[in-house]
C-alpha cells in the first residue's frame, strides 16, 4: 500500500471517535470533474481503516458526465480495466451532519491517488493545489472566499421539472416579484435559516452574510476568507451539500442550476480572491485599486484567460443561458472598481481589504476547478507583467470588449486549445474535461426537449 499523504488526519479520526461515541455512519464524500458528490457510507467500525489506508474508488469515477455516465473516450474507463484509486480523508473535514434526525451521522471530504502515491491528475481538488503551489515561487499565498447563490423551490413543482418559487414556512405567502435585499423574504423562510446556520456552526463552516437576493426564491450566502485556498473551496463543496440538504428538511427544493428560469436572474459562484505576503499582511494593499500593481497584474491574467477557462466557469449547457446584457452576470473580460456590470470588480475598498472579485463563474460550476482557473490566470497575469487597460466606468455592458465563448462548443474549443490552461491545470485534465464536456453536449442536443414541440410540432 502505498504512504499515507496526511498521517495527522488519522489522530483526528481517533478525536472525533472519542469525542462522539454515538456517531454510527460515516458519509466518504469524493467531487469528480463534474462538481457532483459521490462516495460511500462507512459503519464506525470501519471509519480508522478508512483514515490508516485509505479506500479504493474506481478510477472511471473521474470520467463520468452530469447524468453518472461514464465517458469512454477519456480513456479512463478500459483502457486500464477500469483500475482502482485510493482516495485519503482530507484533514480537518471530518464533521457532524446535524441534519439527519433519528441517528448521528457525519462526513468527510476526501482526495484521490494513485497506486504509486503521486496525484491523480484528472481529480479536481488536485488541480487546485497544483495551482496554489504555483505561487510559492513568487513568495505568496492565494487568499479565496466563495460567494453562492441558489434558488428555492416548490418541491412539488421542482421535481415535476416545473420549478416556482416556494410558499414560505411561517405563512401563505409566495414571492413573485424582484426584490432585492427584502427582508420580507428573509423572515418568511426564517426556520430555514435558521436551521441553516445552526447546522454551519456545526460544521465549523464560516457562513456569514445572508442575502435574499434579486429574484423571488433566490438567496445568496457568503463564506469567510480563508488563507488555505483548498480549504475555502472545501468549504464551498460542504456548503453546497449542506444547503440542499437543510431545504430538503423543511420541504423545499434548493438548486444550483445556472439560470433555472427564463425572466429572472442567474446563480453566480463569486469569487474573492487576494494575495499574502509570508508574514499575513495582503500583497493588494493600496489606497486605490489603480496603485497596486501586483492587483492590476492578477487582473490582466485573468481577463487574458477569461475565454480560455469559460468552460470551467460555465460547465452546463443551462450554464449559457445565464450570460445576458443586463442580467448581473458579465458578458465580457473587464475590470472596473465598485461596478457590477464588468467580470472582474474591485469591490468598494481601501488598504488591507482591497481584493479582487472574479464573477464570471456559475454556481453549477465545480468550485475546486473554478478557483484553480481563477489562480492560474493570476499567476500568469503576474509572471507575463500584463496590463488590464483602463477601468470600465458606467455601464460595462454597453462598452465594446473581446468577445467570450457565448455556447458550450466553443468553449470547449477554446480550452482544449488553450495552452495557459495546458501549463497551468496540466494537458491530461484539459483533454479530459474537454472530452467529458463535448460528448455531454453531444448528448444534450440530441435529446428532443418540450420546447422542440412547443415550437416546432405543428409550425414546420
């Protein structure tokens, strides 16, 4: 067997054991490409094995699409008979699932190796940490936070694939109309919220600000920064988790989708990112955004990369549907300061606050892949000295830019021919992401869908 890559991992299991006697089931939480969950639940008793060993997983799970098929022009399927992994509990991710009632159970997230102990190229929290690695040439630390927005939905609407919005939990009333910031619909959806944060709390997740944002059902909850880039996407993966779970609970349907409907607006994955100097202080630091040029570097990197990496930020072909003028999710690669209209926005700050807000991104996409791409276009804006242009003033939909892919088949193109992705997240991942993504359109698009016949049916 090959070396444990976290032996510190193993004394925590031995702490938690201890310290929660009543604990029984053990959720194994592995993300593949896609952004999905799997895994396996484990008996107590076999949780310290887990921890000591780790557990073989498929190596086929990594090439699997949004519907759990495998892609077999990855070549991760026979090509190898379809060999086992082993996927190690990642350290400090062991937590309580407060929102299963009648047992205790809890969770941890984990990560894929080979059989020789290197990384596994093609698992997402793996291309992360390749991309974090990249700056400690630079001397800097990558500080993330991870903005979600989601919907909530009638459950029974929802799963009859005609979503609305949900009647709230204290009385008879059901949003209708954009209001944003309405604390109407906060106090109305209160016993979600509530249940919400207890059980972050109780994951020692950092969720802070809770916004009911500009459309009727739609939220928006913010996690703290975090000095681990790896850990703040974790967290993003267990917030994700945990918010469908607590909707569930109390009748409620919560979704990620990209632009579930057509007239209201779509769910971003908002991106907060800084740099640290070895010893905490931000490397962004300025009076104005203007003045820093490490700041304006990480800019230009990633507005150069934007078109390359859309693919990341819009995985799904919902994902497209988001990307309208007007609609608070950007059309193209610029950069402004205190401005909502641009991709990426220096927020209203000053001095150690002063950070970058990448918007591009769903919240369908894989915030592990997110970030890393993120990273990547940071570090190449930095190390190439490139320059952002002006700042975008008034509205940034109406001022002309370069274009970025607008469907799922070009920007498939453009990361597999991208050669800054290649670098960064390694030439494997790329052709398998891109594969995966291509044969998933393929197979989107041959499907008939009830707007087919409504249009179609009796016109042609």
């Amino acid at each position: 067997m090959p070396a444990n890559p976290f032996p510190e991992a193993i004394e925590e299991a031995e702490r938690f054991l201890a310290a929660n006697p009543q604990a029984q089931s053990f959720q194994l939480i592995f993300t593949d490409l896609c952004g999905a969950q799997r895994g396996k639940h484990l008996r107590r008793e076999e949780l310290m094995a887990a921890y000591r060993d780790g557990r073989f997983m498929p190596g086929s799970i990594l090439s699997l699409d949004m519907t759990g098929r495998d892609i077999e022009e990855t070549g991760l399927v026979w090509e190898d008979g379809d060999a086992d992994r082993i996927v190690w509990p990642v350290p400090g991710t062991l937590k309580t699932v407060p929102w299963i009632e009648g047992r205790t159970s809890a969770q941890f997230i984990t990560t894929m190796r080979e059989m020789d102990a290197s990384r596994s190229i093609a698992e997402p929290r793996n291309v992360l940490q390749g991309a974090v690695e990249q700056f400690s040439s630079l001397n800097l630390t990558p500080v993330a936070a991870i903005e979600l927005e989601f919907y909530l939905f009638d459950r029974a609407a929802a799963l009859a694939g005609t979503p609305r919005p949900p009647r709230a939990l204290v009385n008879e009333a059901r949003p209708e109309h954009f209001q944003a910031y309405l604390l109407n619909d906060l106090d109305d959806f209160a016993p979600f919220f509530e249940d919400l944060y207890a059980a972050c709390d109780a994951q020692g997740l950092p969720a802070r600000t809770l916004i009911s944002e500009y459309a009727p059902g739609q939220m928006e909850v913010v996690l703290k920064h975090r000095a681990n880039a790896l850990q703040a996407a974790d967290e993003a993966i267990m917030l994700k988790r945990l918010v469908r779970a607590v909707a569930d609970k109390h009748g409620l349907v919560a979704s990620f989708m990209a632009k579930p409907y057509s007239q209201f607006t779509g769910c971003g994955m908002h991106v907060h990112t800084s740099l640290a100097r070895p010893d905490g202080s931000n490397a962004f630091t300025a009076d104005r955004a203007e003045e820093s040029t490490l700041m304006l570097q990480a800019i230009a990197g990633m507005m150069d990369t934007m078109a390359d990496a859309m693919l990341i930020f819009a995985p799904n072909a919902n994902s497209y549907r988001r990307f309208r003028k007007s609609s608070y999710a950007p059309v193209a690669p610029n950069w402004a300061v205190n401005n909502r209209t641009v991709s990426v926005r220096v927020p209203a700050s000053t001095g150690e606050t002063m950070h970058i807000e990448h918007r591009p991104a769903g919240a369908d996409a894989n915030p592990y892949l997110v970030l890393a791409a993120v990273l990547a276009g940071m570090h190449h804006g930095i190390v190439n000295r490139l320059d952002p242009g002006a700042p975008v003033t008034g509205n940034g939909y109406e001022q002309p830019a370069p274009p970025m892919p607008t469907n799922w088949y070009a920007a498939a193109e453009a990361f597999r021919a991208s050669n800054v992705m290649k670098a960064y997240l390694g030439e494997r991942l790329v052709d398998i992401f891109a594969t995966i993504k291509e044969v998933e359109a393929d197979r989107f698009y041959a499907e008939p869908s009830a707007l087919d016949f409504a249009w179609y049916l009796r016109t042609v």
